[in-house]
C-alpha cells in the first residue's frame, strides 16, 4: 500500500463488498436459524478459514492457474455450486421436516453442531471460485510493485478482506440469533426464513454453474 489514503480506500470497498449478502452469509444465517447462535459463529469462522485458502492460494499463484485453465476453473465452479444447491436443499428440507414433526407433536431433528458448522463453512467458502477471482482482481489494484513484497503485500490486504467478512458474518448470526429467540412463539417464520436461506443458497450455487471464467 502506498500511503493512508489508499489503505483507506481499500477498507471501504472491502467493506461494502463484505455486507453484500452471498454463498456465506446465507449459510451463516441458515445455520444460526436453525441451530442458534453458536452454530452461527462457528460457521462464521469457517467461511474466514474458507477465504484465507484463497487469499494464500493467490498469493502463491495457485489460484490465477486455476483460473486460467479452462478445465480447472470448470470443476471448482461444478463443485462449488453442487455442494451450495446440496446444502441449500438440505436446509429447505429440513425445515419443512422440523415444522411437519412440531405439528404432529415430535422433536425437531438435532441440530448439526459448531464443529460441523465450522467445516461446511470452510468448504462454502473455500469451493467458492469467485472468491478467488475477485481476490485476484481486486486486491492487486493496491498492492505497490515498488514497496517490494509483493505476496506479503497480497496476504495482508487479503487478511483485512477476510476479516471484514468474518465480522459481517459474525454479526448476521447475531442477527439471526436475536430473530430466532423472538420468534421462537412463531415456528412459521422461522420456517419461512430458513427456507428462504435454502432457496437463496440453491439459486446462488445455480449462479454460480452460469459463471463465466473470467479473461485471462
């Protein structure tokens, strides 16, 4: 980075880009519906862990080959987008499972907990292609050639993105936590909200089939 100006410039585009609703927060905010607060941090931790894979990849170069072979490109996109339709369909289901077993007087089904919360996290961000092509596009617009370090550089604007991510996910499971508690009367609306965050997830890894390799 050059000087303040720069620096600062870059955290407020950062930002905006962070509360802009996609693959994570959705997750972050199913997960939260439909096991609390807890489930909602830790899946918030894991789509960090899940950007930092892009950050270090790029900094390293692994991610422009993977965007600049055709084939590669495919079977990230492919895998990323079946895994968010799979995990969309899952949460879709099972709220309408859990509001079937409520009426007919059942439990709903156990939540999945932190630990796998986490690891679904870091796989919705970490197969997310995008990610690794905004980092790529993005981030060197502020790196300075003449400062030298150019991966050190990289990481450590990657890591103030990722951060702000995290924070943004980490406040949507507070969010969804809080909606979750005070319509804990109204099982409908949660129900709707969590197939909503289903419906979200499934349209967004269909996107995400549609997205085209960026040019090279």
């Amino acid at each position: 980075m050059s000087d303040l100006t720069q620096l600062a410039l870059y955290c407020a585009a950062a930002f905006v880009l962070a509360v802009t609703p996609g693959p994570g927060i959705f997750y972050v905010a199913a997960r939260t519906l439909a096991g609390g607060r807890v489930e909602g941090v830790a899946s918030s931790f894991g789509t960090g862990l899940g950007g930092l894979v892009h950050v270090f990849a790029g900094s390293l170069g692994v991610s422009a080959i993977v965007l600049a072979s055709a084939e590669l490109f495919t079977a990230l996109k492919l895998i990323g987008a079946a895994y968010l339709v799979w995990l969309g369909l899952r949460t879709f289901l099972s709220a309408r499972r859990d509001a079937s077993t409520s009426l007919n007087g059942g439990s709903p089904a156990p939540s999945i907990g932190p630990r796998r919360a986490f690891r679904e996290g870091v796989l919705v961000e970490a197969l997310n292609p995008k990610t690794a092509a905004f980092f790529l596009a993005f981030i060197p617009q502020f790196v300075d050639p003449a400062e030298g370090h150019i991966a050190l550089q990289f990481v450590v604007l990657g890591f103030v993105s990722v951060t702000l991510n995290t924070l943004a996910d980490i406040v949507v499971a507070f969010a969804a936590s809080g909606i979750r508690e005070g319509a804990a009367a109204r099982p409908t609306l949660i129900r709707r909200l969590r197939e909503g965050s289903g419906a979200a997830m499934i349209a967004l890894g269909i996107g995400l089939v549609l997205a085209k390799r960026p040019a090279t």
